[in-house]
C-alpha cells in the first residue's frame, strides 16, 4: 500500500538525510521543553494534552485520505503493542524520568537506541550478532551506568541514576515499538500509523486523567506556548523520520540518531543551564566508544552475510546454467 503523504522527489536522497537530522535535532528539543512543563502539570495532564493537540492535527488525514484503511484483525494485536510501547509506556517512562535527570543526560541515555534496535532486531529474527559487538553495547551500557553514578545531585538532577534507568527503560520499549512498526510498514502507510498512535497516546493519557481524578485544565502560563510545541512538534518528528526510515536504510539513519544527545546537552545548558562534570563527560566517550564498536562490527558482519548471499546466488546461477547447457547438448544429440 502506497502512502498517500507525498514529498518532494530528489533523487539522491538528500531530503531525506534533511528530515531526519531535523527530527532528531528537534527531539533533543522536546526533553528540554518536557522539564520545563513538568513544573507546572503532571505527566497524564501533561501528555493528554500534547497527544490530544497532536490528535486534532492529524484527524484531517484519517477523514479524508486515509478514510477507508481498515486495520486486518491479524494485526489488531500488533497494532496494540505498539501502540502500548510507544507513546503510552514509553512517555510515562520518559517523563518521569526527567523528574529525576537533567534533559541532557536523558539524551545521552537515548543514544543508545539504535544499537538497541539493531540488537533486539537480531534476537526476534534469529540473526547472528558478532561477539565483539556485544562487548561494544556493555562498553556502552557501563558508560551509562557511570554517567548516572558519577552524576552531581542538583535540583534539575536529584536522582540522576534513578532517571538515567527509566530513560533506558523508555528507549527499550520505543525499540519495541520501531520494529512493530517496522513490521506494520508491510502493510499500512507509515504517517496513518504515527496518527493510530499519536489517537491511541491521547485516549490513554486521558483516560488516566479521569481514572485519577484529575481535571484537564489549561495553565495560563507561558508553558502552554510549550505544551503546544510539544504537540506540533509529535506530528512534524513523525513525518520526518517516518519519510527518512523509508527512504534510507537503517544503518544510514543511525550514526545520524547520534545528534539527539548532542541537541539535548546543547538545549538543556541553553534553556536551564544543565552543564556536565568532567567524569560525566568521560562516561558520555565511553557510551560513544561502545556504540561505535557495537555498529561498526554489525556492518562488517552484515557485509560479510551479503557477499555470502551473492555468491551463493552466483553459484546457482551457474548451476542452472551449466545444466541448460547439458541439456541442449543432449537434445542436439538425440536430434
């Protein structure tokens, strides 16, 4: 099925490169802007009323161009999980970690989210993952794990390594969600499922509101101008990076997710003058290292099984051809 969204057509990619280093740049926005609201509404009302504003952006899509999709039963059950990872789980996760870790450590942690991707990919499809990629994601794993540890408490991070954990949490379950994602792709245009999500976010967050008694309500603040960003921004990223997934293979989107950490440290010292200790920025060193390591020997490793695809191709082309041969030859003498 063809996605009826239409983007500019260039031919080398290039837009595509544009997209997703704007969606990953303007996330690392988004923990700076989630702190700040934090202050003054709590994580359902926070996230009913960012998914609801992103629910009213993407309803003229499923009225009109995406009014006759119908979702198969059979995949009723993956469309639940991934909508359950990501945005229900995944936001409160996230949300109440930056309670707990500046925005700029919280991005740091995100980082680890293609190497992730790349290594539950490899468990569900039974793919081999090279030994030395494991150790790069413990390298990357143990640099997170300091860099809550060595963390200075403060009031924009009290508990930094209980935050740091539920943003490990968080990007666990968004890696969940890409590969269901990825799957549903098959089947369903990528922005008609970033909209399930963003409707199936907004019913969650309020029915939590009312399950918990808490009144939706709007805070005459200059945080509602955030709150609405945050809303128009959940449709823009989606666009974006959904547009990028599709058009680029992972391994080009990946060292490009790397921006994200840069972003938040950058935005978090802007806007709330985060800033990180030396040893803080040594643990960052070690998480890249180990990224590093773990990437480069899942390529290498993912060259290596497609030259032995190609040969293996190459041979049976051979085989059908040299019995093509035997055969005409016997044909020709029989004749």
């Amino acid at each position: 099925m063809k996605d009826a969204v239409k983007f500019p057509n260039i031919s080398n990619s290039m837009f595509a490169y544009i997209s997703i280093s704007i969606a990953v740049i303007l996330y690392g926005t988004t923990l700076t802007a989630t702190k700040i609201c934090l202050e003054e509404y709590s994580t359902p009302a926070l996230m009913a009323l960012r998914m609801s504003i992103s629910a009213l952006l993407f309803a003229p899509f499923f009225l009109t161009i995406y009014k006759n999709i119908k979702i198969e039963k059979s995949d009723l059950k993956f469309v639940a999980l991934m909508v359950l990872c990501e945005p229900c789980l995944y936001f409160i996760f996230e949300t109440n970690a930056l309670k707990f870790t500046s925005s700029g450590q919280a991005g740091v942690v995100s980082s680890l989210e293609p190497v992730l991707i790349i290594l539950l990919a490899r468990m569900i499809l039974k793919e081999k993952f090279p030994r030395l990629a494991y150790i790069g994601l413990a390298i990357a794993i143990i640099g997170s794990v300091f860099l809550s540890i060595l963390s200075d408490v403060n009031e924009l991070a009290p508990k930094p390594l209980l935050g740091n954990s539920l943003q490990l949490g968080a990007e666990i379950l968004t890696c969940i969600s890409v590969i269901t994602t990825k799957y549903l792709m098959d089947k369903y245009p990528p922005f008609y499922l970033a909209g399930i999500a963003v409707f199936g976010g907004s019913i969650f967050f309020t029915s939590m509101c009312l399950f918990n008694g808490e009144p939706l309500h709007i805070v005459v603040s200059p945080s509602i101008f955030i709150v609405g960003y945050l809303g128009i921004l959940t449709v823009v990223a989606y666009a974006l990076y959904n547009y990028s997934m599709c058009t680029l293979s992972p391994s080009k989107v990946s060292p490009l997710l790397f921006l994200l950490p840069v972003s938040a440290v950058f935005f978090g010292w802007f806007f709330l003058g985060e800033t990180l200790n030396m040893m803080q920025i040594a643990s960052c060193a070690v998480i890249f290292l180990g990224i590093y390591i773990c990437q480069t020997f899942s390529k290498y490793a993912r060259k290596k099984e497609e030259e032995k695809a190609l040969l293996e191709q190459q041979k049976q082309e051979e085989t059908i051809l040299t019995d093509k041969v035997e055969y005409e030859k016997k044909v020709e003498t029989t004749v």
